[in-house]
C-alpha cells in the first residue's frame, strides 16, 4: 500500500472512502471493502482503478496509534491511503472547494463511498446531499452505506472508546470486529515484579494512544508471531511504587530476553480493578488467584 501523508498528490480513477478511521471497526471495513471492491470491478473492465482511503492527521487521543492503523488498512486490500495533513488550511476548505479540486482534481474519482452521516469542508457544511449533487457532473458515484448496529447499539468510535473506560474489552472487540490490543516496545522497568517472583514486560506506549479502564486483564500476547498467554496490567502499582500508568504484561512460561522487541498484547476479559494491598505478601497471593482464573481458560 502506498501512504502519501501530503496534500500534493495526483491519481486517477480512484475508488475512495473517506473519514477518520479511528479503531477500523466493523463499519469502517464495512466502507473500505466496499471501495476495495469498486476498484477491483473497474480494475475486471481493463480500468486501471485504485482503492483510496482519505483520512486526516488528526492529534488526538486514538484507539490506535496512526501507525496501527495504517497496517490495518492495509491489511484490507488497500492501493493508497492518504494522510491529509489537518492544518487552518484545510480547516478553512469550502465544501465545494473540496469535492472539485480535491475529489476530482487530485484524485480522479469515480466512486465514493462513506457512511451516512459524513460531513466534510469548512464548517462541516459539506455532506452526502452535496456529494449526490455534484455527482452527475463531475462523473463520480455515491454509495452511502448505513450504520451497522450489533446489540441495538451503532457501532462506532465513541461507542468502542465508552466500552474501553468500562474496562470491558469483551464488547469493545466485539465491535472492533478483532480483540483490543496494544502494540510497543519491551522496555526497561523498574523490574518490582522480578523481585515478587512475577517478571513483567512494561511496554512503551504512545501518548496518544488511548488505554482501558485500570486494572489487570485476561490477555494473548504475542511475540515474534508465537502466542503466549498472560496477564495484563494497566495501572499506577498502588501497592509498590505509585507513580504514572504502566502496561506491563507476565507472559506465561516465557523467561528470553525481549528488550527493545515491540510485542502484541490482544485482550481478552477484565478481571479485576486496580486495587492497593496492605502488603506485598497480599498482592502476591491475589497475583496467584490472576493466574488460576487465566489458566482455566
């Protein structure tokens, strides 16, 4: 996939679908297929398509680091993702301005597709009626597609970020359509689990990057593509040190040395609050019980 994180591009023939893509949940596959799907229909007709995916380069908090989210995008069949750089610029684009030198100027566009309430350009006064409008004349087609609902709830960014400050990383994934997971690199702690008899791997992990409710989980870890299990915790070590939030993660029966390895944590269930015991004797007994309940699974 090529990724162009620029405003100066030109392509043709584009099968596009735009917006922030915050989680790549099951209705943003839902649009990115979809636009997966139109350019390869083009491509069977002896029309050299490509399916874009338009997103801008927001700084904000984000389920997935932009890094994570590009690999996923790609993982769908993606030709080109572009990152379009969100400055007073951009934020001053008339709508119109948008669709004729943006949509169809750069990007040579024959098929569109986003969702329902897309809006776009200065003001958020652009969206799907508009899009429809300038439709026939600038040789592009629509395709709006509607919200998908699991349990009578949409799914959405929002809705997956409200599950995640719940801890409850079950239904989060449900509408992620693949578990929670968090990816960084294996780095120096403070080794306090070493001495309790329960070494953990602290990973290092963006700023931006937004984590579940405090506490330890039922986690899948993943190192050098081998899946281990283990136990995760997000939380301030009441017991030991305090301090800021730490994810550091005991993988079951594994001992190597993986220092600077950038490891997958995908989880799986909440297990318990974050909690200060009286002593680290206490800790270490309720540790005990963290493992058996993983174990039984």
């Amino acid at each position: 996939m090529k990724i162009i994180c620029s405003r100066d591009f030109k392509l043709n023939n584009t099968c596009v679908t735009l917006g922030k893509f915050d989680g790549i949940h099951k209705g943003h596959r839902l649009l990115i297929d979809s636009a997966v799907a139109y350019a390869k229909d083009l491509c069977s007709k002896g029309i050299d398509a490509k399916s874009v995916v338009f997103t801008l380069d927001l700084a904000r908090k984000s389920i997935y680091t932009m890094e994570k989210k590009l690999k996923l995008i790609e993982e769908c069949g993606v030709d080109v993702c572009i990152v379009y750089p969100f400055d007073e610029m951009t934020m001053n684009m008339e709508a119109q301005d948008f669709i004729e030198n943006v949509l169809v100027g750069q990007l040579g566009t024959k098929h569109i597709v986003v969702g329902e309430d897309f809006a776009f350009g200065h003001g958020r006064k652009g969206n799907v009626k508009m899009l429809r409008m300038f439709a026939e004349k600038s040789g592009y087609e629509v395709d709006v597609k509607e919200k998908i609902s699991i349990d009578d709830n949409i799914v959405s960014s929002t809705y997956i970020k409200e599950c995640l400050d719940k801890g409850d990383v079950k239904n989060a994934g449900k509408y992620l359509g693949r578990n929670y997971s968090i990816e960084g690199r294996v780095i120096h702690g403070k080794q306090l689990g070493r001495t309790i008899g329960f070494p953990t791997a602290n990973i290092d992990i963006s700023e931006d990057t937004i984590v579940p409710k405090l506490g330890v989980y039922d986690t899948r870890v993943y190192v050098d593509d081998k899946e281990y299990k283990g136990i995760t915790n997000i939380g301030h070590r009441p017991t030991v040190d305090g301090g800021n939030v730490n994810v550091e993660t005991n993988i079951f029966g594994f001992d190597k040395d993986i220092y600077g390895k950038t490891i997958k944590v995908d989880f799986v269930s909440f297990i318990r609050g974050e909690k200060k015991f009286a002593s680290v004797d206490e800790l270490k007994e309720q540790i005990k019980k963290d493992y058996d309940f993983v174990l039984r699974y």
